[in-house]
C-alpha cells in the first residue's frame, strides 16, 4: 500500500497503463503541462496538450479509437462536455453499434466535477446523468484514491467509451492506494460500511458524507449501511437491492440536481424489485434545481452534508409504511 491522493493515483494508472500497452495515447486540456511526468517518460507523440476546444478533442479521440488506439482524454471541467456532445454521444456511443460490432471505440473521457473550488456555475455542474442516460456510453465517478486508480485501469482497457468524473472536493484528499496491477471492475459497487437499518446509496464525495452521518446514526443506535456506486453506467443493480432487502429503507444521495437524477433511477429500481421489503418511503437527497453559486458557503449549500442525511435516516427509522 501507500498514499496518494485521487489526482496522483489517477496519474499512477496513466502510468502504468501506458507502459503496459503502448496503444494507450492522452491528450486534452492542460494534460501534458499538469502531467509533465508522462511527457518525459512516454515523449510529446503519446502525451499532448491540445487546443481548448472540446468537440475537437473528443472527435480526434473517437478516430484514434476507431483505428486502434486507446485514447484518455482530459476535457478539464464537465460542463465542457456540452462542446462536444454530438462527438460523445452521436459518435463514440453509437458507432460500435452502427458497426454491427466490427469497431471498438475504446476511449476515456476525464472531467473534474462538483464542489469544491468556488469556479463557479460554469465549471461546477454535475452532468453525469446525462451521460448515463446516452446509450453506448460508460460512466464512473470514484470516491477515494484506490478506486480512481483501479477504475481507471480498468476503463482504458474497456473496448466501450468511459465518461471518467474526477470529483473536484476529492482531487487532493489521501488515501491509501494498493500498489501493482490492481483492477476495480466497472459496475461493481462497493460496501463501505455495513448496516442492517438503513441504507445510504451515493457516489463521488457525498459517499464520504454519508460515512459521516452513518458514524453519527451509530452514536443515537442506529446501523446504517453505506452503498458507494463508484460506476454508474453499469449500475450495480443487485448489490443495491440486496442491500434495501436487508435494511428496509433506503437514502440515496448525491450532488447533482436531484430532478431526472441518478437517484431518481436508483428510487424506481427499488420500487419495480423490492417493494416488498421497503418499511418506509424511499429518500432522495440531492442538489436543488439551480445553477451553483461562485461562492464557498453557498457551493457547499448545494451538497448534502452527513446531518441532513442523518436526519433524513432518522425520520425513516421512526416510521413504518402504512
């Protein structure tokens, strides 16, 4: 094991992943200047700064996979993404498909997302919905380092195009990292804690928040069980409703808007399968329905923080379904 930080185990999987397979290219925003590690090792053909403009870099990267290479991508902030969504959605999701199967467009999008800088309404939007709603298209969002190293890996040896959200307030955060060829499989999620009265299902940072709240429930007598996603494009649907099954409620949490959201398809999964098992309404917490704020207090207003989802988990707990 050792420490890295989630930006620093992403570059480790860049890393290794491009010593292992020369085939493996990044080129984006910025990447060659804030990644100068890789330009010295790999040389200025495999590691590239590119223009800012966004529809060019994901086209370049949907040709570079079509023809055999594996493109990562760094598009910097995710409401970029808006610049090239005929490249990521109409190219690099459907063109497998349209191929009846004869090409792989194996490529990895990166974008910092969420709250965390203050960069303002323009640069903080949660959009990974978006994506996990285009079909074709994979979408992670990890939580700590050892998953962003593990995902990553194993999203640039997906033959699928992999939207890869880098959570902005997690980007500096340490944490303990398996060192060596260790792979965390896309659409497996994780039990970051485990409960028998409630079941608290997020991703990226608010995970961190419902450990939190899950650490201040055990205080009043309360066990919850904590869900981290970590890929929501495939969703771990079983690992969800095993979870629900056991505990009878359930929280789901994130950042981003909390209207069409990913907990929206979460809270109809567990209505359609396991209804049954359900001893009160299903919770959502999310981010209202507004652009964020370029303001610290306010950004962090828009994030459910662990007392709201404490007590959110506390109301559950104190009632039955009629």
């Amino acid at each position: 094991m050792t420490t890295l930080t989630l930006y620093d185990a992403v570059g480790a999987a860049l890393t290794e992943e491009m010593r292992r397979d020369q085939t493996v290219i990044a080129f984006g925003e910025g990447i060659a200047t804030k990644r100068h590690d890789l330009v010295q090792e790999f040389g200025a053909l495999r590691v590239r700064n590119t223009p800012l403009a966004e529809g060019i870099i994901a086209g370049t990267a949907v040709g570079a996979a079509g023809t055999g290479l594996r493109p990562v991508i760094d598009l910097l902030f995710a409401p970029f993404m808006c610049y090239a969504m005929d490249e990521i959605v109409n190219s690099a999701g459907k063109l497998r498909f349209m191929s009846g199967g004869q090409f792989s467009f194996p490529l990895v999008a990166l974008a910092q997302t969420g709250a965390g800088w203050a960069v303002g309404a323009q640069h903080n939007h949660n959009v990974e919905a978006w994506f996990v709603h285009s079909p074709g298209l994979k979408v992670v969002m990890p939580s700590n380092p050892a998953d962003a190293k593990g995902l990553l890996k194993a999203a640039i040896r997906d033959d699928n195009p992999v939207m890869f959200f880098l959570d902005i307030g997690l980007l500096y955060v340490p944490g303990e990292v398996p060192a060596g060829d260790v792979i965390v499989p896309l659409g497996k999620a994780a039990v970051a804690r485990e409960g028998t009265d409630v079941s608290l299902v997020s991703y990226g940072k608010t995970v961190l928040h419902c450990l939190q709240a899950a650490e201040a429930l055990a205080g009043q007598g309360i066990s919850a069980e904590v869900i981290d996603l970590r890929s929501l494009k495939p969703l771990d649907e079983e690992a969800i409703l095993a979870s629900v099954r056991k505990t009878g409620r359930l929280v789901v949490v994130h950042e981003a808007n909390k209207l069409c959201g990913v907990g929206a398809e979460i809270a109809a999964l567990v209505a359609e399968r396991a209804f049954d098992a359900l001893k009160a309404p299903i919770v959502r917490l999310g981010g209202p329905d507004a652009p964020v704020a370029s303001s610290y207090p306010l950004e962090q207003a828009f994030v459910p923080q662990a007392e709201a989802i404490a007590a959110a988990a506390v109301r559950l707990c104190a009632r039955q379904r009629a």
